[in-house]
C-alpha cells in the first residue's frame, strides 16, 4: 500500500494571511440532475448536508457540498472514507444516469486566514472580494492568475480553495507572493 | 475589456475567465453536402462593424458554453443566452435596437 500524501506535503507559509496546505481530503465530483431526489439523498448519505443552490458552499462537520455548475457538485469527506461513501451515493442512485467519481488525489486544497486573506486573494483573482461582494457560503469558480481555482468563505473568515494538484506548486508560491509583507494595498481595511 | 455574465451560472466576470468560441448561430454543412455550402459554412464569416453574436465558454467556471451579443466597436454586451438557443432571444433583439436600430446580422433583424 502506498503511502498518500499531498502535493505541497503540509507546507505553510505566514504573512499577510496564513497560507496552509489543509491536507489529504476526501474529494468526491457528483454529477447529474441537482433537482432530482436521487441526487439530494446521495448528498445526504455522502455528507450530511442538502444539495447546495447555485454558487454556494455548505459546509458540515468535516464535510462540504459545493455546487460547481448546472450539473456537478463537488463532495468532501474525510479522505479515509470515500470509499465508503461512494458506494453509498451509487446505492441511493442507482438505476439513474449519474456520475460519481473519487477525485481526492486530483486535487490540492489550501486554507487561506487571517486579517489580509480577502487581499491575498483579491490580488490574483478578478472577482469582487470585499465584504459587501463576497460574503460567508459563497463559491465561486475563477481563474486564479494563470490556473483554475475555486474557492468559499466560510462563517471564521477563512477561504478554502481548490485547484488542479497538477498546479499545486504554482498556486501555493502564487499565493505567497501575494501575501508577502510589504505588499498591502488596504482596499479592504 | 468585457464585462459579461454566464446565463448557467449567473457569475459576471470579466473576459480572461472565459473563452470565445467562434461565430454563433452557424448551420453545419458537413459529410455530403455541396462543396459551395461546406465552403461557406466554413470560411465565410461574418465580420461586422457592430452587433455580433459569438459562442463563448465559461472555461475558468462552470464550463459551459453559451451565446453572447456584443458590439465589436463599443465593446458593449448586448446580453448573453443559453447554447441551445436557435435564434437570439427577443430581449437581446431589443436591447441591439435601442442602441443600433436597423441592424442586420445574417438572417436575424
């Protein structure tokens, strides 16, 4: 058995906001009819939670449902238990067209914290990150200065985002750049 | 720049998170058709000082491609419309005349 580990193997980096690798994580894309009971029951048995509404995030104890377009939602869980999990989301679809696949590896996962995070994040992102124009339970799939990024705010003020583990490099250095001190611009303070 | 909004996931975002993808409203011409028609479908574009509809895709969100109306000399975002649209919508006809009255773009007035 191999041993799993993160592309970024925990790295962490301290300045205008905390940038943190958040680790192996159960990552799980759902695809299918969002309005159907069979997907909402298969959300429920994965996470917990219901399915989200357009462009949100619900987080749960240790799990999240993220709604990533029209027809797909990405589901988070414990890494140890996706297994479990899709097969749970396969019993509550089946017969039904529907597509759930493990994507845990696939990605990398950062959390982002602390007083400069809407900055950091702002800088490198052309979304609208001020307090009034992102607000907690929001998700929001952007390009993140040359890669793909997603990313939700959640009720502390920390961003969680998730992009290709292919770019997991990239985007962490990205990010630490932004974050360097010396580099605030205030628009947010 | 562009300003535009993705009618499948209702972000509005500027025009490096999406992709343009051609001209829009195109009728395919493809194996056993005449060599006049498939020459026309693929060479002959439309090139206009003003209204224009392109495809465009949602690559950096949702993914997903739908339809936009634009004026290629204001820059101006006349509205964008679902993928599986045969004909431009009455609103964005509207929105095009207020600004442009008369405008043609191919068969669509």
């Amino acid at each position: 058995m191999s041993n799993a580990v993160t592309a970024l193997n925990g790295a962490n980096y301290q300045g205008l906001a905390t940038i943190a690798d958040q680790g192996l994580t159960g990552m799980i894309t759902l695809r299918g009819d969002l309005a159907s009971a069979g997907i909402k029951a298969a959300v429920k048995s994965a996470t917990g939670l219901d399915v989200p509404a357009q462009r949100q995030a619900l987080m749960g104890k240790g799990t999240a449902a993220l709604w990533m377009s029209p027809d797909e939602l990405l589901l988070l869980c414990p890494y140890a238990e996706v297994g479990e999990r899709l097969a749970g989301i396969e019993a509550a679809l089946k017969g039904q067209h529907f597509l759930a696949v493990n994507v845990s590896d696939a990605r990398t996962f950062l959390r982002i914290s602390g007083y400069g995070a809407r900055e950091v994040l702002a800088k490198v992102c052309p979304v609208d990150l001020s307090p009034e124009g992102f607000t907690p339970g929001m998700f929001r799939r952007t390009r993140m200065a040359q890669v793909p990024a997603a990313f939700w705010l959640d009720e502390a003020g920390n961003f969680h985002l998730i992009c290709f583990r292919s770019v997991a490099d990239y985007a962490f250095e990205l990010l630490k750049v932004s974050a360097q001190p010396g580099g605030e611009v205030g628009l947010y303070a | 720049m562009l300003i535009l909004t993705c009618p499948c996931c209702g972000v509005t975002g500027e025009e490096t998170e999406f992709h343009q993808g051609g001209e829009a409203h195109l009728k395919r011409f493809g194996p056993g058709s005449t060599d006049d028609d498939f020459h026309t479908y693929m060479f002959a574009k439309e090139n206009p000082k003003g209204a224009h509809f392109e495809r465009w895709r949602h690559n950096n969100g949702c993914g997903k491609w739908f339809i936009m109306a634009r004026d290629t000399v204001t820059l101006e975002v006349y509205g964008s419309y679902p993928a599986q649209t045969h004909e431009p919508p009455q609103h964005i006809r509207d929105a095009i005349t207020a600004k442009r009255p008369g405008w043609t773009w191919r068969e669509f007035a």
